[in-house]
C-alpha cells in the first residue's frame, strides 16, 4: 500500500477545510488500475461537492478528473503498465496515486501532454455533449453561451464555431470577452454592465432569439436565457456557478414559444464505454491537431488548491485551472 498526498475534504464548508494528508492507497481491485497522477482538474462541481450541496459523505478525497500514467494494474483490467491515461468522473483525481476503474479510461495521444489532456476532459467531453447531443447545433445556428471565457465556456465557443453556428458570448469583464472574441464570438455582451441582457441578445438577433441558450451560471442569467429564446428554442440549463435556479412554472415554457428547457449532466452522456471514447476521442485529437485550443489559466500543488478554488468562485480565472500533486 503506497502512501501518497491528497487533497481532502474533513468536513463541508468553504476552501479553508481543504486539507493535504498523506492517504495509504491499496492495491488495485479488479478490473482497477493504478495511475501516478501527472495533474487533476478544478471544477466547479468540485465547489459544490465541498460545500455540500452535493451530499458526498464527509471527509473524500477531491476531484474527479486527472490524467497520469498506469504504474499498476489490477485482475483483469485492460490497460497495461506504462499507459498514459485521462479519465473525468472518477472521485478522489486530487492524489499523486488514485486507483481509477480501467472502462473509465482513456488513451491519451501521444504527442498530448498529460496535463492539457486533464485539463480537457470533463469540461471538454461537456462542451461535447452539449453541441453534439442536447442540442445538436446546426450551420447558420445562433447560440447564447453564458461564461464564455471559463474553462467549458471558452470549449463552447470553439466548437460551436466549427460547426458553422454563430455565437453570443456573455461574460463579466472586457477582457474575457476579448477571449471570446479571439475564438470566434461574434457578439459580446458585458452581462455585468449590461441591464437588459435578453434586450441585447434579441437586437443582435435582429429581433429573432437564439436557437440555443447554453447556460451554466444558472440563478443570475436564467430568466434572461429563456427571454432570449426563438419560438421553439432550447434552453440548456448545465450549471448554476451563481446559485442554483429557484423552482419553475412550466407554463413559463409556453409564454416562451414552445421552449425547451433541460437541466443535462455529463453522467447521463456517458451511458457506456463507446460513448466515452466517442467524446474524449474528438475532444483530445482536436486539442492534439490544434483545431481546438484550451487555455490553462493556472497550475497550483495540492497544499495551495484553496488559492485556485476562490479564485475559480470569485470570478478572477479564465479557462482551466490544474492542481499538481
Ligand atoms: P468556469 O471556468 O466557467 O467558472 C465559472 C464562471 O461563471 C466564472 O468565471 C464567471 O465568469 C461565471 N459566473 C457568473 N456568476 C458567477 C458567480 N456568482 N460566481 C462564480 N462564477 C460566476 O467554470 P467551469 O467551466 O468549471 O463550469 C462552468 C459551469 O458548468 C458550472 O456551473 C459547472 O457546474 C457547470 N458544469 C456542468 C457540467 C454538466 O455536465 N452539467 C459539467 C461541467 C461543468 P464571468 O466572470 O465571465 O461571469
């Protein structure tokens, strides 16, 4: 049993009850491999795991995405030590060792450093399903995608372009804009200075709406989603970075014009080992031939991840923060 450094939460709260222990890391089990962890994602949903908004019983070892390289291999397993593997959805990611069911795993291309292929996979592998599966965006598309410069934002813009959609960007300073911008947005609207956000999405849309709204900030921009929708559009609610939406009259979706209102999370887009390959494939190649590209906006060692998490919650980061065991 190999001690190794993690990342643990003692108790819900805020950053301050994050703590590094040294955890002892059994064996892998069957059908587990070992994996020396190269670096683990930040994620918003890491925030509300600690918070305990999401019930994950106390004390856990953070994180859920990662990428390293297999240094053992349990009954049965079918990788081989010597891997260079990614994975998202896996708990306890935040540890120099993590022991990671094999059928979760993912090749990472050669050429692809570890650290962007962690950094790509649940934000990623989101921005995919997102695009490809809760609304399947078409050329000539208009898409409001709230965040724009943040980690699955920044992912949405891309390949909302790529398939020939037009994007509205919304994000809280000029500057995050401007990335926006630069990875094809065509209209950028400040939502923190702008009082009428649904107003402004409608006049760039020539009075229409847009056909899809990809919303993860959720409590603050929600209503302006919906208002910002054409007849029969989608509003796609993946997050709630300002607070979880309140409950909803459904007639609501009827004064909207025939609106669709879904609340999609990655877990139900990942209904099987194709589906897996499917969406990390495309998203590590197109990072691997740079049709895609993924800023890293941090890279802290586990004993400084309370610094990477209150910045990602004050607002202060844009795209993909990493933590280094
Ligand atoms: P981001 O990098 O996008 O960071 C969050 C951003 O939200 C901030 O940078 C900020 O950008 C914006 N924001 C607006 N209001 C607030 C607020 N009150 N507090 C904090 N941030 C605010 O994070 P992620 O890319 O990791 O996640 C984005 C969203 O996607 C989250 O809601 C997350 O839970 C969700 N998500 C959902 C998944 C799913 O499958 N359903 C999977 C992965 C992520 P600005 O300054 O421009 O306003």
């Amino acid at each position: 049993m190999p001690p190794t450094t993690a990342l643990t939460v003692p108790r819900h709260g805020a950053s301050d009850v994050l703590t590094t222990t040294t955890i002892d890391v059994p064996a892998p089990g069957p059908g587990q491999a070992q994996v020396e962890v190269a670096a683990a994602g930040v994620n918003f949903i890491d925030v509300y795991q600690r918070q305990g908004v999401y019930p994950i019983p106390v004390p856990f070892t953070l994180g859920l995405e990662g990428a390293g390289v297999v240094v053992a291999v349990g009954e049965g397993a079918e990788v081989a030590v010597g891997d260079r593997v990614a994975w998202a959805m896996q708990p306890g990611s935040a540890a120099g060792l993590a022991n990671i069911a094999a059928a979760q795993l993912v090749p990472v291309p050669g050429g692809l450093a570890l650290s962007v292929a962690a950094a790509a996979m649940l934000q990623g592998m989101t921005a995919h399903y997102l695009v490809n599966s809760t609304y399947t965006v078409q050329p000539g598309d208009v898409a409001l995608v709230h965040a724009a410069a943040g980690g699955v934002g920044q992912l949405l813009v891309q390949l909302i372009t790529a398939k020939g959609g037009h994007v509205i960007a919304t994000a809280g300073s000029p500057e995050k804009l401007e990335i926006a911008r630069r990875l094809g947005a065509e209209t950028l609207i400040n939502y923190r200075t702008e009082p009428d956000l649904a107003g402004a999405v409608r006049r760039a849309t020539g009075g229409a709406g847009v056909h899809v709204a990809y919303d993860g900030v959720g409590k603050d921009t929600f209503d302006a989603s919906l208002a910002s929708l054409r007849p029969r559009g989608m509003l796609a609610l993946f997050g709630g970075a300002s607070g979880q939406v309140p409950p909803f009259d459904i007639q609501r979706l009827n004064a909207a014009g025939s609106a669709f209102l879904t609340r999609p999370s990655l877990a139900a887009y990942l209904q099987s080992r194709d589906e897996l390959l499917w969406r990390a494939g495309e998203i590590l190649a197109a990072l691997a031939d740079g049709s895609v590209e993924l800023e890293i906006g941090g890279r802290w060692p586990l004993a400084e991840a309370a610094t990477a998490y209150d910045a990602l919650e004050a607002r202060r980061t844009t795209g993909k923060l990493l933590l280094i065991p």
